[in-house]
C-alpha cells in the first residue's frame, strides 16, 4: 500500500474541476502488484484508512475545527454506489478494532477500551486511480451530496458508542496534524455492509 501526497492542482484545469466536486484532501491509496500500479477503484465499497494517534487535529483556514487526543485518526472516502449500511458497518468496526496495547504490550483494546476518540475525516482522494498516467483521478469518487450523508453517518453511528467524535469540515481544503503512535495504519474496505 502507497500513500501519495500531497497533491496540488491548477486552478481552473480539468482535476481541478474534480476536486471541487467531491471537495478536497491529500492522500491517494494506491496497490502496487508485480509491475503494475494501479488502485482498486472498481471494488465499490467504502474505503477508511485508520491511524492510531496519540493526538490529531484538523484546520481550516489556520482554525482547528476538530481536535482529539488518544485514539484514531479515520480518513474515509466514499463511492457513488454505498449506502447506509456500509457507513454503519465501517463505524461498528472501528469502535471495536483492536489495536491498541494492553497490559502486556500486545494489540488487544479497542478505542472504546482505552477511554479514546476518533477524528473523522473526509477523504475523497483515497478513491483517486492512478491506472492511466500519473496524475490521479478522482471519478469514482462519490458526489458530495452523496458523500457528505454517509460520513455523517460514521459520525453518528460512532457516537452511538458512546465515542467522542471530531470532524474535519466536509469540502474544505484541510490541513490535518497527527502524532501516529506506532506507526500503526489499518486500511478497511466494506462492500455490501461487510467488512472486506
């Protein structure tokens, strides 16, 4: 798994156009098989990558608008073909991923164990195909009016946890800040409301 970024586009060319229409982010998720680099932007599902932190925080415009200490850092990307039950899937997962240390240094308590929170971003950009040239694009990703429904709820299905949730701002051009404690990074893909 690669992470790429952060990317930077023309205004007024024709990525620039994607990027206003799902919104705005950094990191494109790409798989690389045998010589092949490619993403696999045609397994509709929900895409999260999650980071274990020990702090994270998101600004807009130089303001933090959402900040949390322990816990995970969740950037989530959305196609046009999911739906409620892969949100809530995603959700229902990442309260109980194990992946924090316990007693014996071992992964074995999730964020609701360790009393952490969870901050939510919005990240169309995991969706972006790099199968053809080398500059992303970004067609499968979800509308925002599509999109924005769906992470909200991630949100509320985390907080029917009983998790403190923070979030980015949907469409703005972020500058996220992280401690990853580790590193530890997990990538989830759910189809169909089930974990792939």
């Amino acid at each position: 798994m690669i992470l790429l970024g952060p990317t930077f586009t023309m205004p007024g060319s024709h990525e620039d156009e994607e990027w206003r229409r799902a919104g705005f982010g950094w990191s494109v998720v790409a798989r690389v098989t045998g010589e092949t680099l490619g993403t696999s932007v045609h397994s509709v599902s929900v895409r999260a990558v999650i980071q274990r932190v020990s702090e994270a925080s998101v600004a807009v415009d130089g303001n933090v608008v959402g900040a949390i200490g322990t816990g995970l850092l969740v950037l989530v990307g959305v196609t046009g073909s999911d739906g409620q039950a892969d949100a809530e899937a995603l959700a229902d997962k990442l309260a109980r991923l194990r992946i924090f240390r316990d007693d014996d240094g071992k992964m074995n308590r999730s964020v609701t164990d360790v009393g952490g929170a969870v901050l939510v971003v919005s990240q169309f950009t995991l969706y972006g195909s790099v199968r053809r040239g080398n500059r992303p694009s970004f067609v499968d990703a979800a509308e925002p009016s599509a999109a924005e429904p769906l992470v909200e709820v991630v949100t509320r299905r985390l907080e029917g946890h009983g998790l403190e949730v923070a979030t980015g701002r949907f469409g703005a051009m972020m500058d996220v800040h992280l401690v990853n404690d580790g590193p530890v990074t997990i990538t989830l893909d759910v189809t169909d409301g089930r974990i792939q």
